[in-house]
C-alpha cells in the first residue's frame, strides 16, 4: 500500500500521511535546526533548573550561618 500524502496548508515545509495522520517534515535542513533549537532549549531550561537549585542552596547555607552566629 502506498503512503497517500498530502501538503499541509501555509507550512510548506510540513506534509502529512493520509493512512497514518503524521505530519512529516518535508525538509530536512530545516528539520535538523529544528532539532538543534529544541536541544538549544532545552539545555537552556535545564541551566536554569540549575541555578534555582543554587540560590536555594546558597539560602540555605546563609540561613544556617545566620543561626551559627546568633547562638553564640
């Protein structure tokens, strides 16, 4: 059986498999920047995570030092 397929109006980058559903990326090049991007994005976000967890750690740290020096 042959993949029937179609264009997907105002995204000429993108096709879509009339058996299955998907949308499929018609051009590579830009597929793969797409992917870079997501991963760009994602360890962006992930480095963020990060910093939060350190504020929250330097707080923490402050707030124990903070009751080091009241308590003698």
């Amino acid at each position: 059986m042959e993949p029937k397929i179609t264009k997907i109006i105002d995204h000429p980058d993108l096709i879509r498999d009339m058996n299955t559903k998907a949308v499929l990326a018609n051009n590579i090049v830009k597929y793969q920047e797409h992917r870079q991007k997501k991963h760009f994005l994602k360890n962006v976000m992930n480095q963020g995570e990060e910093i939060e967890n350190l504020k929250k750690d330097i707080s923490e740290i402050k707030e124990l030092l903070l009751k080091l020096t009241k308590d003698k």
